[in-house]
C-alpha cells in the first residue's frame, strides 16, 4: 500500500491506461502521471505548486486541437 498516495484518478484511452496520483513525500506534493501500454510504462512528476501552470497549458493546447479538429 502507498502510504503517501492522497488521490488517484485513471483515463482508459484505446489501448492505453493513464494513472493520475496525487502524492505526497518529504519534499512536498507531486501529481505522477504514468502511461501504461501493455505493461510499459512511463512516468512524469509534475510538482503540485505548479498543476496551474501545467492545467492552462493542457487547456490551451486542448483549445487548437479542438480548433484543429
């Protein structure tokens, strides 16, 4: 069991599984993001203080890709 682990969310696209989890250690509050294809996976941290930052890049980009499509 993962004892710093504060939330989780997980987003089933295609073949892929992407895990959202909101954890938390001595140095602070990160959001990991790992993608799982067949058993591969790969991770990023993003640190808390900067989700707003990372949240309106995401949504920026969403908007040309929606502009795009």
């Amino acid at each position: 069991m993962d004892h710093g682990l504060l939330h989780t969310e997980k987003i089933l696209a295609d073949r892929k599984t992407f895990y959202l989890d909101l954890k938390q250690n001595a140095r602070g509050m990160v959001v990991k993001i790992t993608e799982d294809v067949s058993g591969n996976r790969d991770t990023i941290m993003v640190p808390a203080e900067i989700l707003g930052d990372f949240i309106a890049a995401l949504s920026d980009i969403k908007a040309t890709a929606d502009e795009q499509g």
